[in-house]
C-alpha cells in the first residue's frame, strides 16, 4: 500500500459541499413583528372594549337590546347630580297652583307603577318657570316640566301623557344607554386619531357613528318611552287618546317638537 504524506495541495484540498451545507443547516426563524405603540394601544383598547360589551348586555321593558356600560347607582349619582344644578341655576315657578297641579298628577302617575318601580327611586318633580313647551327626566326618578308645556297640554290627560312619557324614559334607562352610546362613540373616534387618521377621517367617523348609533337609538328610546307612557298613564286612570291631542297641539305651534328627555 503506497502511503501519500505531506499535506494536500491548495488546488487539490476536497472542498465543502456548499449545497449540502446549506440543506442541513438549521432553517431561521422569523423574528416575531413588534406591535407599534399605537397597534398595542387599539388591540388593548378594542379588548377592553369587548370584555364591557358583553357584560353590559341588558334587556329593555319592552324586551329590546341595549348596551348599558354604567351601574345604576353611577347612574342615579350623576342625575341627582345635574337635576339638584338645574334647580339651583335655572328659575323656578313661584305659582303654587301650577306647582300643585303638577305634583298631583305626578303622583297620580307614580302611584300606577309597580311597588319594586315606586321604590327603586326617590322620585321627583320640579316645575320650571320657562317658555319652553317641553319636560325631561334624568336618571333616579328626576323629571322637569317647564310651565310653557300649559301652552300645549290644556287638561291633566294631556299632562299626564308626558308625565308619564318621562317616566318611561327612566323606567327603561335610556340615560344610561345614551351615555354608553357616546362612550362608543368616543372609542371610535379615539382609535382613529391614535391610527393617526386625519381630521376630516375623524369627522366621517364620528358623523358616521351619530347616524348609526345615535339617532336610530333616540328613536328606538322615544317609541318605546311612547308605549310605556301609554300603558301607565291608562293604568293611572287617565285618557291614553288625550296623548294624540297633546302631540297635535304642540305640532300646530310654529317650531315646536314634542318633549325631549
């Protein structure tokens, strides 16, 4: 056997099979893509927003959907809170006929509620000295009426139509969906600016959400704060049919709208 030393040739030295090298050589791995501060932020806000969404799931009076992102006792809070800043800043009526009258019928209508509805709230009522031909409620049984409403409400049928439209208003927690409809709506618009949309996108956005979410909601809310008005005025004993006169008289009335809560 012929035996070769020394050290091979630099031409001569076998040479790595680059292509073998390579097929075995460990694939790389992608590096994970780093979420951007603003990607983080939505996928957090957006998760957030899901978790509330199915917790505040809630059912209307007259079985309709709502959201309602608020607690009752936030809720009550904040309307103690803004009908206690409305006695204090706007006028009152002095006429203790028209306050009388008022809280007569509001006790009429009070007193049709179910006794767990009676007691759920301190209810109350206030009498407005204002031109105005409209009422409110707020969240916690508040209700307002201001006197240019006797414009347009001739006898105690027509008042107790809106006494208790108002109450239907605050039976069915329309405060509350309203307030977490603009909550969304806030979402919406703040996800967009931190997408860093432009201004006119953010004006499509929120314009968009007011149509979509608020309007066909104040409609849903008026309608159905209608029929609840209706059953509870009829079981108070008054005349649910003076209800079409009031809406009649208040439409005759030049740039007037029926009361808005």
């Amino acid at each position: 056997m012929v035996r070769i030393s020394g050290s091979f040739p630099s031409h001569a030295k076998p040479k790595a099979d680059n292509r073998v090298n390579r097929r075995i050589s460990s694939p790389r791995r992608a590096s994970p893509r780093k979420l951007g501060v603003s990607e983080t932020l939505f996928k957090l806000s957006t998760a957030v927003l899901l978790v509330a969404l199915s917790a505040a799931c809630a059912t209307s009076l007259t079985n309709r959907r709502q959201v309602l992102l608020y607690s009752e006792a936030e809720m009550v809070r904040q309307g103690e809170g803004a009908y206690r800043q409305m006695q204090s800043e706007l006028p009152l009526s002095s006429d203790p006929r028209e306050i009388t009258y008022v809280q007569c019928v509001a006790d009429h209508v009070i007193a049709a509620l179910e006794p767990t509805q009676q007691a759920a709230y301190r209810w109350e009522v206030t009498v407005f000295d204002s031109p105005q031909a409209n009422a409110f409620a707020l969240p916690g049984g508040k209700i307002g009426i201001y006197t240019g409403l006797f414009d347009v409400a001739y006898n105690q049928d027509q008042l107790a139509a809106v006494m208790a439209h108002e109450v239907g208003h605050v039976l069915a927690k329309h405060g509350n969906e309203r307030a977490s409809r603009s909550a969304l709506r806030r979402v919406g618009i703040a996800a967009a600016r931190v997408f860093g949309a432009s201004n006119n996108t953010v004006q499509a956005i929120d314009f968009g959400t007011q149509l979509g979410l608020q309007l066909p909601f104040g409609r849903a809310q008026e309608s159905e704060a209608d029929a609840i008005g209706l059953m509870l005025m009829a079981r108070a004993g008054f005349d649910p049919e003076q209800s079409v006169v009031l809406w009649e008289n208040m439409n005759s009335v030049p740039g007037q709208r029926p009361p808005e809560f």
